[in-house]
C-alpha cells in the first residue's frame, strides 16, 4: 500500500477560493473509480499562534500499490483534472508530491 502526500502552498489571501477549488476539482479526478484506489483526505492548513505559518493544502490518497498510483497518473482523468488549474498567483511556492510505503502491513 502506498500513500501520497500532494502538497499546494497557497496564499492566504486565496484559502477560500483555493478549498472551493480543490472540492470540486477532486470531483473531475474520478479517483474512486480507478483501479487501487483506496481512499482519499483533502487537508486545508491550520495555523497556531506563534509557530510558523502554514499554507500549504494537502491531498492525501491511498493506494493498493505504486503500478495503481502510476497507472492514475497516466490516466485520462488524471489529465482532465489538471486543464483548469487556478492562477499561478494563488501559490506561494511551486506544489510537490511526496510517496511513502505503508510498512505495517
């Protein structure tokens, strides 16, 4: 099983329109309909008083394997959902990806 951690750094200003976005963004990846889908976790950041700021939306998917994960991202869907990304003003940094095993199985 592998997870992935798909993160967008956003400017504040932008937090709402971006979380309106991505919910219906996520609709167009028809992600539950691909093969090792799992699940799915859409994470809007949160700031504590003195810490550091964080900005950064995360999607997080499960998968049966990395072939599933691979497979999605060379799917159809997979590029229909990324046509109508917002304005590269919305980010304040440029979005990463970051996979990790699930090694408890």
């Amino acid at each position: 099983m592998v997870t992935v951690f798909t993160k967008f750094p956003i400017k504040s200003e932008f937090f709402e329109q971006y979380s309106k976005h991505l919910k219906e963004a996520v609709k167009l990846h028809k992600m539950t309909e691909q093969e090792g889908f799992l699940q799915m976790q859409l994470l809007a950041p949160q700031n504590m008083p003195h810490a550091a700021e964080n900005n950064s939306f995360i999607i997080v998917t499960t998968w049966k394997d990395m072939p599933s994960f691979v497979a999605y991202t060379k799917s159809e869907a997979f590029s229909e959902s990324h046509k109508n990304m917002p304005s590269r003003d919305w980010f304040a940094g440029s979005p990463s990806v970051e996979i990790f095993e699930n090694i408890d199985q």
